[in-house]
C-alpha cells in the first residue's frame, strides 16, 4: 500500500489493523497514536531521541558501533539495518500483543 494511499487512508487503515510493524517512518506514529501494538524498527536513528510514544509501542534495533550516524545512504554496510533479523521483530511483536491483549478481544484468549 506504500504510494498508494492518502494519509486519511493511510491513517483509516492504521485504525483497522490489529497490530502495526513498521520502520521509523509516519505510519509508526499513526500506530502509536491509535494505541495500536507497534513494533518498530530503527537503524540509523535513535529511538532514545526519536520513538513512538505509546504504552503499546515496542522498538527493535541492532546495537552496532557506528549507530547512530542519522544517514539515510550508509557509507558502509547499513549493518544497523541488516542486523535486525526477523525473529527480532517477531519476538518484540508477540511481546507487545501479549502485553496488550485486552485492547482486541480476538487476542483475549488467544496462544501466542
């Protein structure tokens, strides 16, 4: 759906989804501000400085030296990026809906 919606689809979208990953870009603080379960992911940036603010959002980053540098073209092998691995974000997502399960009564008595 990336290009293909207004931000007021955009943001009816979000309303509807039962849970939001996403990297650190707008729709991360659309999630956080519909109190959605967030997972999102940063590379170059600091989610110390710069984070969705919401008691449901979680983050998941690769800690690496050069991070964070705050570029969007890495010089190097944007290792603050690819070091993020799937099972990272799964993890921080079936956290976050476990921690959150009331907000949806589908999850209420769901096995995650």
């Amino acid at each position: 759906m990336a290009g293909e919606l207004s931000l007021r689809e955009s943001v009816a979208l979000l309303s509807r989804c039962a849970a939001v990953v996403s990297n650190d870009t707008g729709p991360a603080y659309v999630a956080a501000a519909l109190d959605r379960p967030l997972v999102t992911i940063f590379g170059p940036t600091d989610p110390n400085q710069i984070s969705p603010f919401s008691p449901t959002a979680r983050h998941v980053r690769k800690l690496v030296p050069c991070a964070p540098c705050l570029l969007k073209d890495c010089p190097i092998d944007h290792r603050c990026l690819t070091g993020v691995t799937p099972d990272m974000v799964y993890q921080a997502l079936l956290a976050t809906l476990e921690e959150h399960r009331d907000l949806h009564p589908a999850w209420r008595h769901a096995r995650l």
